[in-house]
C-alpha cells in the first residue's frame, strides 16, 4: 500500500518547465486524506505538537499552519513533498499573510520560500485550513536555485542599467532594487528585480508604459523586462451609454455639481481629453465628468460598466474592489497615444489598459460601424481589463510565456463570465470577447473557438517563441487561447440529463479561487489545472462523494480537451 502511495503521490507531481517542482494534497482525495491522517498520528511524538495548547485548533491561522507545513516537510507520510537544499543551505518559508475566503469557507495561509534569506521568486506554499484549522489542502511550487547568494552587481549599477533601459538618460528612477532567485530561460539567476518602472522613452514608444526589469546580480546583464500593463451611492440617473442603452448609473453632488462618481462603489470618471496616457500620465485621471464636463455616452459606458464588476466582485466573489480593501475604481476615457494612432489622425486608438501604478483604467477608441467608439462600451472588455488588476493584486502573474498567457486567459475568462452572467443559461451565452467593439460577427478572441481569431486552441500547437516585446512576450495573446479552450470545456460540462453541471456562480468561484489562492508569479498551464482541480475539491467538499467526483473530473477532462495534462 506505501508503494502505492508514493507511486501515487509522483503521478501527481510534475517538474515544472518553469524550474519549479509541484505538489498538492487535498483532504478529499484518497491520498491527500492518507497523508493528512498520518500527520494527525504524528502529532503526539512532534514537538512542535507535543503540548495541548500547541494544537492547531488552539493556535491562530497562520501560526497553525507554519507548524503544520513544517511538520509536513519533515515527515515520511509525504514524501515527495521536501523543502529544496541549495548546498547545505536549508529553504526557509516566510508568511504572506492570511486571507479567509467565504466562498469556500476556509482560511488560506501563504508562505514564500527564502534560502540563504533571499526570497525564490514565484515560489509558493498555499496551507488551506478548514475547521479548528485542520488542513483542507496543501499546494506547494518550491525551486531548487543557484548557489550563489553574495551579488557582484551594486543596487545603484542596477538602477543606472534600468534607467538607461527605460529610457531616463542621466536621470536615475526613484527605484529600489530587491535581491531575489530568479528562473528564466531555464537557468536560475541571483538576481535584483526592480519592479513598476515607468518608461519614459522606447524604441517602439507602444503600451504598455509601465514594466518590471530582472538584472542579473552577477554580471549586470538585463535578463528580461516583465510589462506590468497588459493591454487590452449618493444618486442614481439613468442615461444612454455608447451602445444606445439605458444604464443606471451612480452619482455624487461635488460643490453643486453633478459629478460621475459613484460613492457606494467607490467608481469616478474622468475625460482626459484625448491626449496621450503614456506621455502625459502625470495628468490623468484628468478632469471627472459633470465638474466642467458634460458626460458623454463614452463616460456612462466606463462608469456603469465598472459598476458591474465592483457589483460582481462584491456579491459574487466577496471581493471589496480589485484590490479587496475598497480602494477606488478609476478611469479614464478620450485617451489617444499618438504612437499607437491608426491610420493617423483618425483618433482611433483601438486599446484599453490598466495602470498598475496609478491603480486606474484608460480607454482609447475603435472604428465601429463608421463611428468612433470607445473601447470602454463593451463589458467584457471592461471586466478583462479590471481583471488584470485583481490578478496584480493576487497572483500577480509574471506577463510573459505561459504565466502571461495565464494573466490573459483569466481575464478573458472573467471578462465572458460576468458579460454573460444574468443569462441563466450557460448554453446561450457568448463566447466571444470584444464583439461591441467590431461590428458585424467579429471579435477579438473567442473561448470557444479560438482560432478564428489566430489563437492556438491545443497544447500540441503551442507556440514556442521568444519572450521579449516584438514577439508579444512570448506569444501571450496567441497562447491564451489553450487555457481559454480548457476553461470553455469546464464550463460547457453537462450531466448525462444534458443539463450543464456548474452554475455561471459556481464556475466564477472555482476560477476566482484557482486565481487569487493557488497561483504564483511564474504559473502555467499545469499549475492553473492543479489549482482548479484544488478549488473544486474546497468549494464542493461537503458534496456527496459522486457529486463531488462528477466535478472533478469535469475540470480534468475540460483541461484534457486543451491538451493541458
């Protein structure tokens, strides 16, 4: 039977392309629910368990878990499940903090590994703790860095190379340098990460504005550039949006003016006039609508679209906001990056984008139908981008290769879900992104078929090409569309009565917490169907055990359909 098991437990954990090793147990599988019980007959004999008031459901969340994750890591009942050695040097595992979900009415506690004290970047420990905090699950990335742990390279060389880079000239950015493990083209580096940089010139001055720059600690060289922005109630009135709707819309009295703020949602939003959002950033939000600014169906499109999703986050996912302390919801529309204009003088600027430094949206315009209109009319695309938010705020999925492809595909995934949401049947809802926005029956992509709009829909044609920016960050966009496809397979599941097997609410719960709880900076594919397959098991754990059998091997065989096992 340990045989068994441990045949089991290396069926179940797979050596990562990104330099990672993975592994995960949960207490509704066989062998999750092995390892949890020998942990439990361990306790007695573990010294960190050995007195009464040192037991898990004495302790407080993460205390609870730090002993659990290092008794794990200890004990025999897991054995694939090791803390990497660099040299003699042994892993450390530092908390990131302690979030209780009340979608699946458990507490996870995250930990980050450090050796030598230098966090391995894109590492991650998730402890999920249920019930006097026993363990649900347990789902871990480790790495196995270099040796090296002294940097060669000066923090002010590093600022000077990221200066030069993103375009400063002899001024040096206001920036500090952080000293991590970094894994990049297969090969780990120690290396100084210097994150939210602002570019101020390029050789091909396009969105996004904002990237993260990875320098190797040794010799000074720039690894790679991670960009940062993915591209693309007081009173109530109701008004028209670019689509000709009617749409209520939340506002505020601001010194006797009406103004587009919505003070329950915590929503503005602002004309900037059409001037550009990457060389006038210093401007935006701009001028907020109704102050001096008659707002415009542009201006009711963003702000009643953003209220959808502050409304869906709040109701559904039990989100306060994207960054779930409420901060507000921001944007901009009328922007134009002249750079980027097509053809010139037209004032189309087909892109819409999130700011991960001034935390906001900016919408530019597209032709449709022989009329301007902005890119802020269609909800999905709204969702898609204020998604991208959430994820910077929780997994913070690096923007390149398959992690980037991810940062996309759950955006995408949002973006159809909460367009589609109050269409109770999953069988008439539209697939397709950024329909509003073409006219006609075309897109931008499409989950159920993604290669009428050039994505790759099966693993065995994924596309293998450099990370840098002419080629799309390794083909992010392109890619996107295999995990898109899995997630349409999981979510067009049906029962063999022919009704669909997840509710839209079950389906946003499942991806909210494969998202926000499960992955990590350098992610992919696998990881995301690790992560579903875990946050399945905690939301439908109290199911019968058919039931709960049903599901999963409903994201298991919507993951198989993509090639994604």
């Amino acid at each position: 039977m340990a045989k068994q098991r441990k045949a089991a437990n290396r069926r179940r954990t797979k050596k990562a392309t990104c330099g990672f090793h993975a592994v995960a147990f949960h207490v509704t599988e066989p062998e999750g629910q092995t390892a949890f019980r020998a942990l439990s007959a361990e306790r007695p004999s573990v010294a960190a368990f050995a007195l009464q008031d040192a037991q898990p459901s004495r302790l407080d969340p993460e205390s609870a878990a730090k002993r659990i994750l290092d008794h794990a890591l200890a004990s025999e009942a897991m054995p694939t499940f090791t803390a990497p050695k660099v040299g003699v040097s042994e892993s450390e595992f530092k908390s990131l903090g302690v979030e209780t979900v009340p979608l699946t009415r458990t507490t996870f506690v995250k930990f980050r590994q450090l050796v030598k004290g230098i966090p391995v970047h894109g590492s991650l420990v998730t402890v999920e703790l249920g019930e006097a905090n026993e363990c649900v699950s347990l789902n871990s990335n480790l790495g196995a860095p270099v040796r090296n742990h002294v940097a060669k390279i000066s923090p002010r060389q590093v600022v000077k190379t990221v200066a030069a880079k993103a375009g400063y000239g002899r001024t040096l950015p206001d920036v500090t340098p952080a000293l991590y493990y970094y894994h990049v083209r297969g090969k780990w580096h120690l290396a100084y990460i210097v994150e939210n940089v602002r570019v101020h010139k390029h050789r091909k001055p396009r969105a996004p504005f904002v990237f993260d720059y990875v320098v190797d600690a040794m010799s000074g060289s720039l690894l790679t550039e991670l960009a940062r922005t993915p591209y693309m109630t007081a009173a109530t009135l109701s008004e028209r949006d670019e689509l000709g709707r009617v749409r209520k819309i939340g506002i505020d009295v601001d010194r006797a003016a009406t103004v587009l703020r919505d003070p329950g949602l915590h929503i503005e939003t602002y004309d900037f006039g059409g001037r550009d959002p990457a060389e006038q950033h210093a401007s935006l939000p701009g001028v907020i609508f109704g102050s001096s600014h008659a707002w415009t169906p542009a201006a009711v499109s963003a702000h009643s679209n953003a209220a959808v999703v502050a409304t869906f986050l709040r109701s559904i996912l039990r989100r306060n906001n994207i960054d779930d302390k409420g901060t507000r919801i921001v944007s901009s529309v009328n922007c134009l990056r002249k750079a980027e204009e097509r053809p010139p003088n037209s004032g189309i600027w087909f892109n819409a984008l999130w700011d991960p430094i001034l935390q906001q949206m900016v919408y530019g315009q597209a032709k449709c139908n022989g009329k301007l209109r902005s890119v802020a009319a269609a909800l999905d695309v709204v969702a898609h981008e204020l998604f991208h938010g959430v994820t910077g705020h929780t997994a913070r999925l690096e923007y390149a290769l398959e992690s980037g492809a991810l940062n996309e595909s759950y955006s995408d995934i949002f973006g159809v879900i909460i367009a589609n949401f109050t269409e109770p049947d999953i069988g008439k809802w539209n697939w397709r992104i950024g329909h509003d926005l073409v006219g006609g029956n075309g897109a931008i992509r499409d989950l159920q078929h993604p290669g009428r709009y050039r994505q790759r829909q099966h693993m065995k044609r994924f596309l293998r090409i450099r990370r840098d920016r002419a080629h799309d960050y390794g083909g992010v966009h392109e890619n996107s569309g295999i995990h898109n496809f899995a997630a349409y397979s999981v979510m067009t599941t049906r029962h063999a009565s022919k009704r669909f097997l997840f509710s839209a609410k079950e389906l946003a719960a499942m991806f909210y917490i494969a998202l926000t709880q499960h992955l990590s900076r350098q992610s992919g594919f696998l990881d995301s169907r690790r992560a579903m397959l875990l946050a399945t098991r905690s939301l439908f754990r109290e199911r019968a055990p058919g039931a709960l059998a049903r599901r999963v091997a409903a994201v298991e065989a919507g993951f198989h359909a993509a090639g994604i096992h």
